[in-house]
C-alpha cells in the first residue's frame, strides 16, 4: 500500500520520479533524509543567487515573491503547484550554489547547517 502511495506521489514530481526509480529496482528500498535547513524556500531562493546568511524562515517569502514578479509569476505562497516549471531552468545554478554550502557546513550536522540544504542530491 506505501509503496504505491509512493510511486503515485513520485509520479507527480520529475525530480523525485528519478530517485524513485533508482531505488525501487534494488531488492530492498532505501531512504535517505533529504534537508533543507531552515526551509524549502532556501532551495528555492538558490535557483537565483547564492546565499550564505541565516535568515530566519520568515525572511524567504518576501525575497521569493521578488523573484517571482520580476519573472511576471506573481506572489510566493507555500505549495504552488507551478514551483517546479518556474525554478527548472536555474537548476543548474541551485545544485552549484547548494554544493557550495555544503562544502561551507562540511563536518556540522544538519542542525548546525544554516542555511544549509541535501536537496541536490535528488537533482
């Protein structure tokens, strides 16, 4: 039953889609804990410039609906459906701006890894 829940939710994403795949076709199922400290939004917000100072949470929303409407794409609000169409073409600067924090929190734990994001990892 979990595991088609699972492949129904993966389905809808392309970037979990992948990861789904790769894991199903080994005998047993692995996860990993994929973070992003202290929210999604710092993923997001990756797409567009680097950034290195610890925010708070609150913070990220407005510098996203920024983004956004210079992009004509309106405001931010959390679980935008489109999220996806409108960060895929900067993934590339994302995954080379998330490596960079990763090589600056080398050795914390996610805790202490602010901002500090895995989700890389899937891409």
């Amino acid at each position: 039953m979990t595991s088609n829940i699972l492949k129904a939710a993966t389905a809808q994403i392309p970037i979990f889609r992948a990861c789904w795949e790769v894991r199903s076709n080994e005998s047993e199922t692995t996860y990993h804990a994929i973070w992003s400290n202290q929210c999604v939004e710092l993923w997001f917000l990756l797409h567009f410039s680097f950034l290195q100072s610890d925010l708070h949470r609150s913070e990220y929303w407005p510098k996203l609906t920024d983004i956004l409407k210079s992009l004509g794409e309106g405001e931010y609000r959390k679980n935008r459906d489109d999220m996806y169409r409108i960060l895929y073409p900067y993934m590339d600067a994302a995954i080379a701006n998330a490596k960079k924090l990763e090589k600056m929190n080398e050795g914390k734990s996610p805790s202490q890894s602010a901002p500090g994001t895995m989700v890389h990892v899937l891409a």
